[in-house]
C-alpha cells in the first residue's frame, strides 16, 4: 500500500509486546505503530478504542481471527465490543475475517453456532472481507444482505525460483498447534528416513498461544530421532532461507481454518508442497491456480508415499515449480493492496458491492 504512493499515512493499532510507544518511519509515507491493547485482556476492546481514538483514521481495516486477541473468550467478546463501539461511534470498518472456513450457520455442534453468531455480530459492522472464493460465495448464501467480498491472500513476495539445495531436505513451517499434524509428519519422517538415510526435517514457526507447551512436548518424545532440525520462531528476513535450504513443504494438517500463506510462499520460491487434502487448503491452491500433492489428512503411510514419490521424480518437481511460479504472478502483493485500497476508499459501508471481486481484475 506504501508504494502506490496513494496513501500519506497508516497507523496500525496493535498488541503490546513491550514497552516501546509510538514508532514513526520516514519516507513520503507515515507509518504510526500504536501498541495499545494486551492480548488476552478483558478490557482489551476498551483499549482497542482507546488506541483508535489516539490514532486519528476513521477508515479502519480490521485483521480478525478468533483466536487473535489471545486464548481468552472474554477478551475476544471485549474486542467485539469495543469494534462496535467504534462503528457507532463513526469509524468505517473492512474486516477480513481470516478463519471463514470455520463457519457454518447449520451445524448443530454448540462451538459452530457460537463462531456463526459471533461472525453474523461481525457483518453488523462493516464490509467483511474473506479470502476464499468459495467461503464468500458460501457465507453470501448463509447471510443473505450481509457485505461480504472475496480479496485473495496473495503472496507476500514477487516470484522467483530458488535453487534445489544439494541435499533433499523437509520443511513444515508455520503456527505449531496439535491440529496442524506434526506428530503425523513425524511418524511419516521415520518411514521416509530408512529410504533416504540423509533426507532431513526442518520444523520452523513459533507456538500457538492457545497450545502452550507443545512444541517442547514433541521435542522431548523425538529427542532420540535423527535428522531433524526444530528452529523455533522465524523472522520474514529468515523465512526466504529457510525455503532455499529444503526441497519440499509439508501441510499434514488436520484442520484448516483459512486459506495457507504457506502454499502461497511455496509456490512464490518454487518448492512444491505435499499437503492433507482439506477444503480450504485446496481452495487456496484451486483458486489461485497451483498444483499440488494432496494426501488424506492424518495418514502417515500416505504421506510417507507421497513425499517418497516426489523426492525420486526431479522432473515432476520441475514441472509443479514453473507451473506455479507462472500461476502465482497474477496474485502478487501489490495487486492484492490495490484490491484492498479500493473498498478502503472513504465511502459507506452499504454502498459497496457485496459480491466477490472477480480475480481477474485484482
């Protein structure tokens, strides 16, 4: 959004982390970094308020996950309040509700209700923006009138093929919580390494708030296990290398909530991915015209298979990474920013198209 050189100024509204205030940058943009509310807090909508008063916009674009604003339904209501609050109080909202595919207005479950009627509070509030085709059109029919809009993720980098590192390497990157399948991936690892004895296991991403200890739960029960490298949390500067240094990308999850930046970075640095075969994970690829390896979710032998077959085929590698290289351009970053800046023109909300915007011209 900075280098369309349309905007003068963004204050981002965020959690505190430490004890730094205000950050400016310099350059023709301004960008405020205002830490304002803790994660977690019941009183974290009220200073989310407190924190979109100081930063002056009234156009505000919302980043919304469930899980965002801490492990805590309590502070999860307080943001949902204090948004509220705001929309009554003037400011116009675009929310881009990041776990759409968890929605589903006739499941009968007690969680599905809760999430469909804390998402129908969130269509009271602004343009909802969701970045699968297939959710949008699938909530448009649930919430007849609701303005909801289709803007794909995208991917966070120009596209460019990174070589094959000299030796065969895994790589499952990401958020680590029990549902994204790493003990699966781990067994799989073991049947793969008495094929490939020098093939490595690279496990990169910082821990889910919600699953506090995980990660040095798994730790601790493959300690003993060759050939695997755990690296913690990653920076955007180291993300890049990590990919360069591994052959393939790994998704065995169990459940998606969204559509996966991982697939969007694999294909955007040429690795191809093997993945569970879950609705919103090919959607993502689907939609933005990738291929892939697709698997059924929480089957090791499968999985082992599946990667084996890709790491013997240098060919077939070839032929994923340019065709997805080729795919990935039409859905570069600047084009999702320029769908963006669109609905975040100063107009009211009801007055935008409720339909989804036809990728083609993104």
């Amino acid at each position: 959004m900075a280098q369309t050189g349309r905007l003068s100024r963004i204050a981002i509204v965020t959690e505190i982390h430490d004890k730094r205030g205000k950050e400016h940058e310099g350059g023709s943009l301004r960008l405020e970094i205002h830490r304002i509310w803790r994660g977690g807090h019941p009183a974290a909508g009220l200073q989310l308020l407190r924190g979109l008063k100081r930063a002056g916009p009234r156009n505000v674009w919302v980043n919304f996950s469930f899980g965002a604003f801490g492990a805590s339904p309590v502070a999860l209501i307080s943001i949902l309040i204090g948004l509220t609050l705001a929309a009554r109080q003037g400011w116009t909202m675009r929310i881009t509700a990041h776990e759409a595919s968890l929605i589903d207005p006739h499941a009968m479950e007690p969680a599905s209700r809760i999430l469909s009627a804390l998402f129908r509070w969130l269509t009271h509030l602004g343009l909802i923006v969701v970045p699968l085709r297939a959710d949008a059109e699938r909530l448009q029919d649930c919430f007849p009138g609701a303005p909801i809009v289709h803007i794909p993720h995208g991917s966070f980098y120009p596209p460019h093929a990174l070589p094959e590192p000299e030796n065969p390497g895994l790589l499952f990157f990401g958020v680590m919580a029990p549902y994204k399948g790493l003990a699966i991936l781990l067994e799989a690892f073991q049947m793969l390494r008495a094929r490939h004895p020098t093939l490595t296991l690279e496990i990169a991403g910082a821990e889910h708030p919600r699953f506090p200890g995980y990660i040095n739960r798994l730790q601790a029960a493959y300690a003993h296990r060759h050939g695997i490298r755990w690296q913690g949390p990653v920076s955007e500067e180291e993300a890049e290398r990590i990919f360069a240094r591994n052959t393939l990308v790994l998704l065995p999850y169990l459940q998606a909530t969204g559509p996966s930046s991982v697939i969007y970075r694999a294909a955007a640095w040429g690795r191809p991915i093997v993945s569970s075969d879950l609705p919103a994970l090919r959607a993502t690829a689907d939609e933005a015209g990738l291929v892939g390896n697709w698997v059924p979710p929480g089957d090791p032998e499968a999985l082992a298979q599946a990667i084996d077959s890709m790491l013997r085929e240098a060919s077939r590698r070839e032929q994923q990474r340019q065709r997805n290289l080729q795919a990935i351009a039409s859905c570069t970053m600047d084009r999702i920013a320029e769908a963006y800046l669109r609905i975040l023109e100063p107009l009211p909300v009801r007055s935008a198209v409720p339909q989804p915007l036809p990728q083609e011209n993104l």
